[in-house]
C-alpha cells in the first residue's frame, strides 16, 4: 500500500494546531517544546527539561539537560488521529512542566569562582543558534581545555565508571545506530561507549568533560528515547568539594530518572487511546 504525503494545506493545519499548544519548530536552546512534521508523514515531539545552578546568568548554563523525544508515523490525518495529536502535545507539556528533580547547589560565597569557570570553559552564545550546534561548540571548547582539569577528569571518570555497572551498562566497543559512520576523528581517542544487551539501543558516552546518555524504546508503533547530556562535568568538579556535590552519585540518579521517564510516556500513549491501524510501524534508523 502507498503511502500519501501530506499535503500543503494539511502540513500548514497541523503545524498551526500544534504551535497552537506551545510547540515551535526550531531548535535553538530556549525552546524547550520543539517538534518536526515531514511530508512522508512523520512526527516527532521533544521536551526538553534543564536543571540549572540557583543563580541568574546572563547566558545559558545547564548542568544538565534532560530530554524526552516521541515519534510516529501516520498511514492518514482523520478526526482520531487529529485528537490523538493534540492529546499528546498538551499532555507531554503538561509533563514538562510538573517535572521535578531536586538538586542541591551550595553556590553561595562561589559566584566569582563560577562566573571564571565558565569564561573559561564555555563559548560565547549565538542569537538563534541551533541547540546541537551550541553543545558542538562547547564539546570542543572543552576537548581544548582538557589539560587545565587532567586531575579532575582522571578522578571522575574512574568514579563514573564505577556507578555505571551499579546501573547495568557496561564498556562495549558497539556504536550507537547514529553514529554507524564512525566516531569524528577529533573525538576517537577520547571518547568511551557503556551499554547492555537489551533489544532496544540504551547507551552512556564518556567524553571529556561530557556525559550524554539515552534508552530507546518501541511501544504501539510509537519510537520513545529518554535522554540527557551535560557538560557541566569540569565545572561542579571544580566549583564544589565531595561534600557539597558527589558528581557520580547525581550521575547515577539522572541515569534511573531518565529510565522511570519512559514510563511517563507509554502512559501518555495509553491514555490517548489510539486506533494502532492509524500508525504505521518505521524503522528510525532509515526514516
């Protein structure tokens, strides 16, 4: 059976539906609700959650940022699939916006410290500029400076790597689908993998001075991924003592948090009462 693109008129309908309820299209790092819609008929939300320091800055800092991502694809818009839309994009951002993770920084007294920290590890910030492409930028920033936090980084990820196997993921030398070219050369050496051998892809990427971790799952056709990055590593390890701040304890917890956020989602899916013969079952790695 072929499948129909959608057409003009039904893209701008649903682009307008969904902006509607407070989803934007772009991708730059103050939009916390995005989505994508393509003419072969697949949608994609994200929310995305950033925990920050106490303290107001006047560029964006994130110590870390959490993620939930949901795509689907759609044989036809009809009323159902049209209901079932909108009840996902009010209820993910509902979901946004009653998340909450507590955190503990006791900046006070450290506000110079930081504000050093930061200029010297972080890039300045562009107007407008693509989320992916800001945390580029810092990633590189960060490869550069590596020297200045070696003691730092050696003492972290020997205890990151620790709490990884409390948390069933282990060293692998298996490459996430998106990255089945290889890893960029510039980031080959310094970069380590920790997975499991469940059916679905859940992966934990070591770099220096940067965590990013996901868990992928397939439900009703639906394709969930719960993630998170950070790349506040060098930054916390510097800025607080042990006592103050156990970086891998929080590592930890931010690993089982995005786990449990899973769950949030094939709720979501199982309140909207879906008619499965409206989806269409993809492969995310070639759509």
């Amino acid at each position: 059976m072929s499948l129909r693109p959608f057409s003009s008129g039904e893209l701008e309908n649903l682009k307008q539906a969904i902006e509607k309820n407070g989803f934007k299209i772009d991708g730059t790092i103050e939009n916390y609700f995005r989505y994508s819609v393509k003419k072969d008929k697949l949608i994609l939300f994200t929310i995305k959650f950033p925990v920050s320091l106490p303290l107001r800055l006047n560029f964006p800092f994130e110590v870390v940022s959490f993620r939930i991502s949901l795509a689907f694809k759609l044989w036809d818009l009809n009323q159902n699939t049209d209901r079932v839309i909108i009840f996902i994009v009010k209820m993910l951002r509902d979901l946004a916006l009653q998340i909450s993770l507590e955190h503990n920084f006791p900046i006070k007294g450290k506000e110079v410290l930081l504000l050093e920290l930061l200029n010297k590890t972080i890039p300045e910030t562009i107007n407008e500029e693509n989320d992916s492409r800001w945390l580029n930028r810092i990633r590189i920033s960060l490869m550069n400076k590596r020297d200045e936090f070696e003691n730092y980084d050696k003492i972290d990820a020997n205890k990151i790597v620790s709490i990884l196997d409390n948390v069933r993921l282990k060293p692998t030398f298996n490459l996430p689908w998106e990255l089945k070219d290889g890893v960029p050369k510039l980031r080959t050496s310094e970069t380590l993998f920790f997975s499991n051998d469940e059916e679905f892809d859940e992966f934990f990427i070591l770099e220096k001075g940067y965590f990013t971790f996901f868990k992928d799952l397939e439900y009703d056709k639906f394709y969930i991924r719960s993630s998170f990055d950070s790349y506040s590593p060098y930054i916390v390890s510097s800025l607080f003592n042990e006592d103050e701040f156990r970086l891998e304890t929080y590592v930890e917890n931010w690993i089982k948090f995005s786990r449990m956020m899973l769950n949030s989602i094939i709720e979501i899916i199982n309140l909207a009462k879906i008619n499965k013969n409206d989806f269409i079952k993809f492969n995310p790695k070639r759509d």
